[in-house]
C-alpha cells in the first residue's frame, strides 16, 4: 500500500529563516513524488514533481530513496510562502492513483 | 487552457438525500479523479476515470459512485447521504499517460453541507 507522512500539521517560522516541510512515503518500487501547494481562498496547485528536478518560488525537494524522504526545503522564507503544502505520490506511468499526505500548514512570521 | 471546472460550487443537502457533482477536465486531459477533503481527513482519494474506465478506488462505501462520459467530462453521485459526508469535494484531471501522465491539477471543488 502507498502512504504518504507529513509529521507536521503546522509549522511556524519567521521570515528569512530556512523552511524544511517533511514528507516521507511508503511505496514497494519507484514512485513519482510531488508537492501541492494551497494560498488562501485558491485551488491546489502542483508546486513541484521531483522528475523534473525544478526549483519553483525558491523551493526544491530532493528524493531520497533510503530514506524514502522527499523533503521540501527553502533557505529564505517569505511572508507569501504561508498556505498549505501537501506531499503526495504515486506509482510510475500514467493510470496511477495519487496519495496525498494530509498536509502541513506553513505559517511566515513577519 | 480552461483550468478544471466544477459545478456546483456550494450546496446544502439534507440527510438521506442523493447529490451529483459535475466536472469538466482540462481540454485533451483524459483521466480525472475525485477527493473528499475534510480538516480532519485531509484529501482523501475516491475514484479516478480514464477513458470512461474506473481505473482504481479508495476506500469509501458504495454510496460514493462516478463515473466518465466520452468527452472525459466526470460526474460524481453521493446517495443516501450523511452528516459525516459535509466536505470540499474536488475534482482533478491529468494527462493520464506519459512522462507527466501522473501530475494532476485541481478544480477549485464543490462544498457539500449535510444537514
């Protein structure tokens, strides 16, 4: 069975500080990570996917397979950063159910 | 591109009824899935269509049913409704094949209010 973990409902950190949401996932094979991002009053949205290996608004996630960690991280973080950050996965290929983790709250303090 | 609709955006039903839940995919998207989000559950998975073909479920009793017209577009059917069924539900569709067939973008849901 797939599952995805973010340990943490809520994180608060003061702006310009580092940013690291956890995310960690269970999966027999290679699967396909993400991160979802939800600002206030809009849609979820993809923030990153590490086949691309991008960094978006400041973001990266590094996939670690030994760990089976897929961490978002930002060095410097901005009051616009706070919303709602989902991790999720899914098997390889197309046709694939995608687990979401129940998400983690960031909160920027100015 | 049209992002992902959904209709209704909110409605209010009451115990024991039935509702449906419309959404219309991004053009050329061919798979489309459907969430329960609740703030306790977070997102939940409830089924995903590809082609008019259910392809994988979640773990909701059959009250929760859908399904997959040829033009991709979706429906969702909740009978028999329940307090506990009050939540945002969204819809998302993907490519569904590819490199990118998995990454999926969302409608902005549908609040269902049970009472």
């Amino acid at each position: 069975a797939q599952r995805v973990t973010q340990p943490e409902k809520l994180l608060s950190v003061f702006k310009g500080a580092p940013v690291e949401l956890k995310c960690n996932y269970s999966y027999s094979g290679s699967p396909e990570l993400f991160w979802y991002v939800q600002y206030s009053r809009q849609r979820l949205q993809l923030l990153l996917r590490h086949i691309s290996r991008e960094s978006i608004k400041g973001f990266t996630a590094d996939l670690n397979k030994g760990e089976t960690s897929f961490h978002l991280k930002k060095p410097f973080a901005q009051e616009e950063d706070s919303a709602m950050y989902y991790c999720a996965l899914s098997g390889p290929g197309g046709y694939q159910k995608v687990t979401f983790g129940i998400g983690t709250k960031l909160q920027v303090i100015p | 591109k049209a992002g992902v609709t959904q209709t209704p955006r909110y409605l209010i039903k009451t115990r024991g009824q039935q509702v449906t839940l419309s959404c219309s995919p991004i053009s050329g998207h061919r798979s489309v899935s459907w969430y329960q989000q609740t703030p306790g559950q977070g997102l939940q998975f409830l089924f995903e269509y590809f082609s008019e073909t259910q392809r994988n479920k979640g773990n909701f009793p059959g009250r929760f049913s859908g399904r997959q017209f040829s033009n991709s577009r979706s429906e969702m059917n909740v009978s028999t409704l329940e307090l506990g069924d009050s939540a945002l539900y969204l819809c998302a569709s993907s490519p569904g094949q590819g490199i990118i067939g998995n990454t999926i973008y969302f409608g902005e849901g549908s609040w269902l209010t049970v009472v």
